[in-house]
C-alpha cells in the first residue's frame, strides 16, 4: 500500500466506509509508516476542528477563506 492509498483510506474511515480488509490493510500500513502516523493525526484534529468551527457562524468571507485553504491542502497532498 502507498501512502496515497492510506491517505484516502483514512478519509474513508472517518466515514465509516471501509472493508474489513481495507481497514487491516490500512493498520498494517500505519504500523509502518511514521509519516501516514502524522498525517492520521492532523486529518483527526483538522476533523476536530472543522466540527467546532461549523458550531459557529462563520462570515462568507471567511467560510471562503477556509474553503481555499482546504482546496489548497487537499491539492498538494502526495
């Protein structure tokens, strides 16, 4: 598995839609692979951070400020 293959498992997780295999598949890759360690743990605190920021109203210039960022992040991700 490459990192990529993690990458967009991890998302897929957080969802709840994974397969049994994928998700061993996915443990055995973590196990080994230090930099899909740090990226599970910012996905899970950009996660934690997105819940908290849809409980407050957001101006639409902001919200679009967010937006171009997380289409940035997700761009350039390998």
């Amino acid at each position: 598995m490459t990192c990529f293959d993690a990458q967009s498992l991890l998302s897929r997780r957080r969802d709840g839609a994974l397969a049994a295999a994928e998700a061993t598949a996915l443990e055995t890759h973590l196990a080994g692979c230090p930099d899909c360690v740090r990226w599970t743990s910012w996905l899970d605190r950009a996660s934690r951070a997105v819940s908290a920021a849809l409980a407050v109203e957001l101006s639409a210039e902001l919200a679009a400020e967010v937006l171009e960022l997380a289409q940035h992040l997700v761009a350039t991700r390998k």
